[in-house]
C-alpha cells in the first residue's frame, strides 16, 4: 500500500486520507459546535452583549458563532478593556513603566533563588540575561506567558478583542480602561508580589499547552464553570497570590461593572469585549451584574 511521509512519520495512504479530511474540516465543525463566551444584560432601557475575549487565539477557531456576529452587528458602539488605537501612544509609557532605569537591574530585585530558577528558562528561549535583567518581573512574566502562547499557535493578531476592534470601525468605540490605568496596575505591585508573579509563571509554564487547551474548550463550550476553575485553582495552591489576584481581577471586575451600567442607562446598544477571566467566579462581572438586579440571559 502506498505510504506518505509527514513531519517525519509515515502514513498509509487512507490514513492520509483521513487525516487530510480532518485538516480541511476542523475549522468547520470548531465553528458548528461553537457557543462562545456571550451574555445578553438588559436593563429598563437598553441591552447589552458582554463577550469574553481571549487575547491570544488560533485562526482555526473562526469564524465565530452566528449569536457573537448577530450581536455585534445589532450593536452601536463597541466597547473593549482599552481602546485599542491608545497602543501606538501607549508603547513609551509601557517602556518606561515595564523596564528598570538606567543602573538598576532584575538581579537586585529579586532573590538568588528565583534568579537560579528564572536563568534556565532564559536559556531555553535564547533570552540573554543582560537583555532580561532590564525587564521588572511583571513584564518579564508577560513575555514568557506570550512566547509560550505563541509557540504553542495562538496569536494576538487572532484575539477576539483584536477582530472586533478590527471590524468596528462604522460604530463608536469606548474603553473601560486606559492603557496609562492597566500599566499602573501592574508597575503599583510590590517588589515581594511581583517577584511572586514571575515565580508562579516560570513553575507553571509546561502546564500552559493544559491551560490553553482547557481556556479554548471552555470558549467553545461556553462554559463559565470551566473557566472558573482554571482561573481561581491557584489561589488554591498559592494563597499568596490572592493579593495580586485582587488587584488584577476583584477591584477591576468591580470598576468595569460601575462602566457597564453607566451604559446601561443610555438607549444605545453595546458589544462589550473584556477579558474572559473578568466573567468567571461570584466576584465576577456576570454574577456582579445579577446581584444588581439586571436580567441576564446566556446566548
């Protein structure tokens, strides 16, 4: 029987076949089994579309569901954690924010433990220590979390938030956020906390292929409780994480419902993009907004 080989293995020729069928068809039946991550809130007088964004996606998982489109579409002004055209303003100030100055460096920061850890994994990369050492734990973490995302498949040019923005461009466009607020949020954390931050990335990292694979099903599926689960678990192993946990997540997921009901009191329709770890859990934004009294529905 005839064989092919592909990325080193050999296949017979049905398997091939087979294979093949699978390839063309998976964006297909990705997007039939498809929910999503959307939410219909409405209020005496209007409605709006919260949808959990993940930032960084796979091509193959589009096009989204036919709930998400129609949303959008029936929507005037779209509303997403920032707005995104702040990014090109905003790239000095996250220098200025996420590098050390001049003469301070990581290693004096952080302690000789962590470093022992952290050096490897900068090895593994090609990341050069005296590149890295500028970086402040926070930034460094997000570079490790985004090289492993991306190595993995998923892009930022393919996140949610980046296709709706894409799209928007005939409706008024808000943020809840500012670029300036969400760097502070970062840049206000202590040495002790920040450098807790980058510990817990670097131990965590081999689980993040687990933890995207957990994050697209809980996406597809449309299943919060996944989510939840998967956000929330390391407060379970690491209680000193509930800190940054609630400057990073509670107090934001508060300050963004305070936004979402200002909106809720105009007539004009709203497609909200956050975060989807913003709408996981009972201090979440969903079950914030039902302790509000707004009726909620999961489309």
């Amino acid at each position: 029987m005839a064989k092919v080989t592909v990325e080193g293995r050999t296949m017979k020729k049905h398997q091939w076949l087979i294979f093949l069928l699978f390839c063309i068809l998976l964006p297909g039946i990705i997007q039939a089994e498809q929910k999503g991550l959307i939410w219909e809130v409405s209020s005496r007088d209007t409605r709006a579309y919260i949808v959990g964004s993940v930032h960084f996606f796979k091509e193959a998982l589009y096009p989204l569901s036919e709930q998400i489109e129609k949303a959008f579409q029936e929507s005037e002004v779209a509303v997403f954690e920032i707005d995104m055209k702040e990014m090109s303003s905003g790239l000095l100030m996250f220098q200025q924010k996420g590098l050390y100055p001049e003469g301070d460096s990581l290693d004096k920061h952080i302690s000789k433990e962590t470093l022992d850890i952290l050096l490897p994994r900068l090895s593994s990369y090609g990341i050069p220590f005296e590149i890295a050492k500028r970086f402040r734990p926070w930034m460094l973490a997000m570079t490790i979390q985004s090289i492993e995302y991306q190595k993995l498949g998923f892009r930022p040019e393919f996140g949610i938030d980046k296709y709706f923005y894409e799209k928007a461009k005939d409706k008024e466009i808000k943020g809840l956020e500012s670029i300036e607020y969400q760097l502070e949020l970062f840049d206000g954390l202590s040495d002790h906390e920040q450098e807790i931050y980058l510990l817990y990335t670097i131990l965590e990292i081999e689980k993040t292929s687990s933890y995207a694979e957990t994050i697209i099903k809980a996406w597809v599926e449309g299943n919060l409780k996944i989510l939840e689960e998967i956000i929330y678990q390391p407060l379970k192993e690491k209680p000193e994480l509930l800190p940054i946990y609630k400057r990073l997540f509670l107090d934001r997921n508060r300050a963004m419902v305070s936004k979402i009901e200002d909106f809720l009191k105009t007539k004009k329709r709203y497609f909200i993009v956050v975060g989807a770890g913003h709408l996981a859990g009972e201090e979440g934004i969903i079950e914030l907004l039902k302790k509000k009294g707004y009726r909620i529905r999961q489309l």
